[in-house]
C-alpha cells in the first residue's frame, strides 16, 4: 500500500528507532560491552523543522549523526528517512537520497580555490545537469563566496569556511541537513550568521539537524530539541517547551549551575 502524499506531509522526515551503535568490535566474552554508545537512541524529527540535539560532552550526539549517514554500523535498530528504510545505507546512498552531513571541524581544501572547493560539493552530484545553475544560484545567494570566489580558501575566516561547507553541501540540494556545532571557535556575529542560514534554509524546506553547544542561542532558532544522555533520548519536544524546562535550564542552558566552557 502507497501511503497518500498527506500521510507522507505529517510523517517525520527521519525516524530513529531504537538504534544501537558503537565504534568496537563484538568479542565473544563482552559482547559489544561498553563500546556499545547509542544505546537505543530514538528520534522523530519534524520535515521542514530545524531540531537541535543537546546534551552533555560524550553523550554519544556526534556518534548519532555518524550511523545516520552511515560512517559507524548500526548494530540493531532503524533509521529512516522519508518512510524508507536506510538504516546502513552508505554514505553516497544517502547523498543519493538528499542528506547531507556536515561534521564539526574544518571541512575544506585550504589550498584549494573557493569556487574549487565548491565546485567539489558537486562531483557527489548524481544530477550533473542541474549543477551550474544550482552553483549560480549559491554564489548568488552568498555574497561572500562569490567575492572571494578566487581566493584560496584558507584566506577565509572560521566562519566563512563554515558558511562555504553549507554551501558546498546545498549543491547537492539537500533535503536534510546534519550539522555538528558549526559555531565552534567562531566569533559571536559569525554565530548568529550561521545560524542565521540555517534558519534560511528551515524556511526554504530543508529540514535541518543540529548539534549545538551554543544550546540556548540554537534552540531560540529551532523548532524542536532533543536531549541525549548517555546514548539514549531523554526528551523530545519543542525548543521553546525544551527552553522553558526547569531541569534542563539547570544542566544546559547556563541556568543556576554554572555551565562548564567548552571549548
Ligand atoms: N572514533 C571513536 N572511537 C572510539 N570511541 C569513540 C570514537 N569517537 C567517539 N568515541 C566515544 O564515544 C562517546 C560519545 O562520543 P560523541 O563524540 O558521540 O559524543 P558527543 O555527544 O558528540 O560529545 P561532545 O559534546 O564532546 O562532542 C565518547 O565516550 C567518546 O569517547
Ligand atoms: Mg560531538
């Protein structure tokens, strides 16, 4: 049976049920042991939202991100996306499908020209067709990239490197965007400019998956959070019900206990 087009408007984007997964190997004596870190991890994240993971340092989000786009096995459990079971889909399937993962850090070819490296987003670009006029539309859209579109990219600040990682991955004109803390190490204003972006890109339909340690200032932008402990999904709710919780404000919002600086 065909789910009708309606069903498939209110169904989430991306679905994790259950999801085990950790970076060792299975031993006979220990099973997966303490190397298991998504311990049944479940989300339910809204099409066309941008929902924001927090949660405490080792809490297992970037390994979510990772078996999502299929760089760590899921050893059981599910991941879908837009109804379709793709749980250890490749990498380049998911590309396929319209998911992008941009990972905390620098992401560049610093050598590289800025139009090169853009250009790169595209070689994964299984519409080869559509590709100049998408890479027009982006140095459009970003002023910066277009002015700097011959430097080498390495000139550019943290955050214009950030900003030409989302643009690289909008060649592939994504559908869902996972995005691990963009705003480490940059300057308050170039957060606000990424987030900014994001924010940008919820209203044009992407629907957007966020790590942040920034949690306040992301979850003001979000649409839904998700609190992850220890590998497992605590809470799943709206950003502004998630903001206005008590125990959350307390552990990582900067609220009554002073937040340890992450750097
Ligand atoms: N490549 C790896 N090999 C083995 N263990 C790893 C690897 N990467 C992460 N881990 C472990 O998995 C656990 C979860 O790490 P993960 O990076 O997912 O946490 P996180 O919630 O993203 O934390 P942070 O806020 O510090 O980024 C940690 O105990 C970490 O030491
Ligand atoms: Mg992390």
């Amino acid at each position: 049976m065909t789910p009708s087009k309606l069903m498939n408007a209110s169904e989430p984007l991306l679905v994790l049920d259950r999801v085990f997964a950790g970076y060792g190997k299975m031993t006979v004596f220990a099973g997966y042991g303490k190397m298991t870190i998504l311990n049944g991890t479940t989300a339910r994240v809204r099409r066309g939202a941008i929902t924001t993971v927090i949660g405490p340092n080792g809490a297992g989000k970037s390994t979510m991100f990772k078996a999502i786009f299929g760089l760590l096995p899921v050893r059981s459990g599910t991941v879908a996306v837009d109804g379709r079971n793709v749980t250890n889909f490749s990498p380049r399937q998911l590309l396929d499908l319209g998911v992008v993962y941009i990972p905390q850090g620098r992401n560049i070819f610093p050598e590289l020209s800025v139009r090169h490296n853009l250009e790169l987003g595209g070689v994964a670009s299984s519409d080869r067709a559509g590709l100049a006029g998408r890479l027009d539309a982006i140095m459009q859209r970003f002023a910066m990239l277009s002015d700097k579109a011959d430097a080498q990219a390495s000139t550019l600040s943290g955050g214009q490197q950030k900003i030409l990682e989302v643009a690289r991955g909008l060649l592939l004109d994504p559908k869902l965007i996972l995005i691990d803390e963009p705003s480490i190490g940059l300057s308050p204003l170039m957060v606000q400019e990424v987030l900014a972006i994001l924010k940008d890109l919820r209203d044009n339909g992407v629907t957007v998956l966020l790590i942040e340690q920034n949690a306040k200032q992301a979850l003001q932008i979000s649409d839904d959070g998700l609190v992850l402990e220890q590998g497992q999904t605590r809470i799943e709710d709206t950003a502004p019900n998630i903001l206005a919780d008590p125990r959350i404000a307390q552990l990582f919002l900067g609220g009554g206990l002073a937040a340890p600086e992450h750097v």
